[in-house]
C-alpha cells in the first residue's frame, strides 16, 4: 500500500548508503571522488546549501574544493576558476551554486564547465541529450540533480509514470523544464504551468501526478487538486513563524495540513526534495569518479595489449621499455 508521506529523508539515506561500497571500491583503485564547488557572493540561502553538500561530501569521504568568490567578482575570475577546475584530474564535478550574481553571464559560465565534470546536467549539450533522449559523448547520463531527484522518489515508492497524467507548476531549466522531459520520456502525458497559465486550479485538478516547483508559499490548495493525487513538492519558502528562533520555518508550494487528507502521497518540506537533490548530487560525482577508472583500466588494457602485439611482432628484447 502506498503511504502518505514521501519520505526523502529515509529514501536519500539509502541512496547515500549505497555508495558507500562504490567510494570504498575507487579508493582501493587509488581515485578519490572530487566535488569542485564555486560560490559566488552571500547569499545566505547559497551559503546554507553549499555547507550541507560539503558536510555530506564529508561524511560520504568526498573531497570537496570549494573556492568562494566576493559578490562584485568579474565573470572572467569565475571562468579562470572553472577552468581550473576542469583541467584538475582530482575534480570529478563542478558545481557551480546558482543563483550568481545579476552582472554575471550564467550560461557561459555553465557551458564552459567540461562536459565530463558536468555534475549538474546544465551544459547545453547534457540538455540537448536529454530533450533528445540521448546517451550523450561521455556514456554517463547525468541530468539535473532536482528533477533526477523526483524520479527516484516516485520510483522508490513505487508509483507509476507511465500513462499517468504528471502537472508540472515552473518550467525553470534547473527544475521544471527538465523534469518535464524525464517525465516525458518516462510515458507520462506532461502538462507544464507557469505565470501566464490562466485557471490553473482546472489543470492541477487533472492531475495524478502534480509537481509544484515556482516559488510560491503554500500555493496549491485543497480545492486545486482531485482526490488521490500524488504531489512533489520542490518549493522551498520561509514562511514567519515566531515559535522558531530564526523567525521562519521552511514550508512547500502545497499547502501541506491543507491538502494532506485528500492526496495519495506527499513529499514533505523539508524532508521530501530538498535530502534527494544532495544526494543525487553525490551520485553523480561517485558515477563520474567511476568513469575516470574505467578509462583507466582501458589505458591499462589497451597498454597491455599494445605490448602484447609488440612481442608477437619482435619477440623478447624489441618491446621490453614499453612500460604498462
Ligand atoms: P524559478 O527559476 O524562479 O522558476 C519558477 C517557475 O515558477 C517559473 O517557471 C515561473 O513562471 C513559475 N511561477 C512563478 N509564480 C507562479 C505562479 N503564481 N503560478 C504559476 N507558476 C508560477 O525557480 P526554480 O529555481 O525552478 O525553483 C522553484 C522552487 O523550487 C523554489 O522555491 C526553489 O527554492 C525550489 N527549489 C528547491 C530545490 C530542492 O532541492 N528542494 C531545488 C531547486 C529549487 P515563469 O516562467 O512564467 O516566470
């Protein structure tokens, strides 16, 4: 039976435990999985986020090298920072923490991150791949840590895509838009919403599966949805509460108290998207860690072989300096 609550705390928790055995494996192998991080500027938000994935990378035995840059720094010090990062053997994935700031060219930075250390997806090439449904160069499909995210959890709780209607509020190129397309590809028929969709409560109404990911403080109500529906909820919003000592607590785009008797299953917030998005990070960079050792044993195989072909060709003596 399907329970009620998403749990992405537990879910993110066995995803982590399992690349336990997978981080131990590349160690043996002398690889050490690298996350390279650039933050640009205070936001405190950014800030917050940035410590979370290196206290995990931590945990996990992931060097993280975080480099942090002031709010006015030139797009030409970030680029210079990425590059670093792209010829470092050491860095498996970059991660560059967005929002930067206004004066900054986002998509550049982005794209000129190497496409192999493209932990997070956002190249334009590892979104065309995946609008076309495409393996791409380096044979690892890595997609967007958030909407990868929202398929495991449906996944791990054995709810099913296919056929179902999925309602997507946002359609940004960091959530909305590229979930959209793994649920395409997943058989779903996707309907996205977005600020100018006009009577939006008639949509997610049709919904079975409804994501909403723009922003928005407890948005969806109980009267927005049928009964039964499956909700990912991928907001994240202060909302002021003076019982906490910050001020605020974290709430949803779903008015969770309000909807929760009426769905089939909700990702709470926090604890629902928020744990998944970390840890599929970490996934990727063990998965791109594992790519840098295949290599290596293709080098090793290949220097094998091209030592192998050099006897059978001099004999003994001819190839001995080759080296493997
Ligand atoms: P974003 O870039 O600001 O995009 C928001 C999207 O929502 C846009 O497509 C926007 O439409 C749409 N939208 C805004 N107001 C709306 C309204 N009243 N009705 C319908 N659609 C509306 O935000 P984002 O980066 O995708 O993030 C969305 C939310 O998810 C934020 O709360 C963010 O903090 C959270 N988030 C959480 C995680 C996680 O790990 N849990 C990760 C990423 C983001 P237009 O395109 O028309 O402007």
């Amino acid at each position: 039976m399907l329970k009620r609550i998403i749990d992405g705390k537990a879910i993110s928790k066995t995803i982590r435990d399992s690349l336990v055995p997978r981080i131990m494996k590349l160690k043996e192998n002398n690889i050490i999985p690298g996350l390279g991080i650039i933050l640009v500027g205070d936001r405190i938000d950014s800030q917050t986020y940035v410590n979370m994935k290196k206290k995990i990378c931590d945990n996990l035995g992931i060097t993280n090298f975080d480099v942090k840059l002031p709010e006015d720094t030139t797009q030409s010090r970030i680029m210079a920072e990425v590059q670093r990062m792209n010829s470092n053997p050491q860095i498996h994935g970059i991660l560059v923490q967005l929002p930067l700031p206004k004066h900054i060219d986002e998509e550049t930075i982005l794209n000129n991150v190497s496409l192999e250390k493209d932990i997070d997806g956002f190249h334009a090439q590892n979104i065309g791949n995946l609008a076309l449904n495409r393996q791409g160069s380096t044979a690892t499909k890595l997609y967007p840590c958030t909407p990868e995210g929202c398929i495991e959890l449906l996944d791990r709780s054995n709810i099913e895509i296919e056929g179902k209607h999925a309602v997507i509020i946002g359609r940004s190129n960091i959530v909305g838009m590229p979930l959209a397309l793994l649920l395409l590809h997943r058989n779903a028929t996707v309907t996205i919403c977005h600020s100018r969709t006009k009577n939006i409560e008639k949509i997610t109404q049709q919904a079975d599966i409804l994501v909403t990911a723009c922003g928005r403080t407890q948005m969806v109500k109980r009267d927005w949805i049928k009964e039964g529906v499956v909700i990912i909820d991928v907001g994240i919003n202060n909302l002021p509460d003076e019982t906490k000592k910050r001020g605020y607590r974290l709430v949803g785009d779903t008015d969770y108290d309000d909807v929760f008797e009426k769905v089939g299953a909700i990702t709470p917030v926090p604890g629902g998207v928020g744990p998944m998005t970390i840890c599929i990070l970490m996934k990727h960079v063990v998965q791109l860690a594992e790519k840098q050792l295949e290599c290596k044993h293709e080098q090793q195989a290949q220097s094998a072989k091209e030592y192998e072909d050099r006897i059978n060709k001099y004999g003994l003596g001819e190839g001995l300096n080759y080296t493997i």
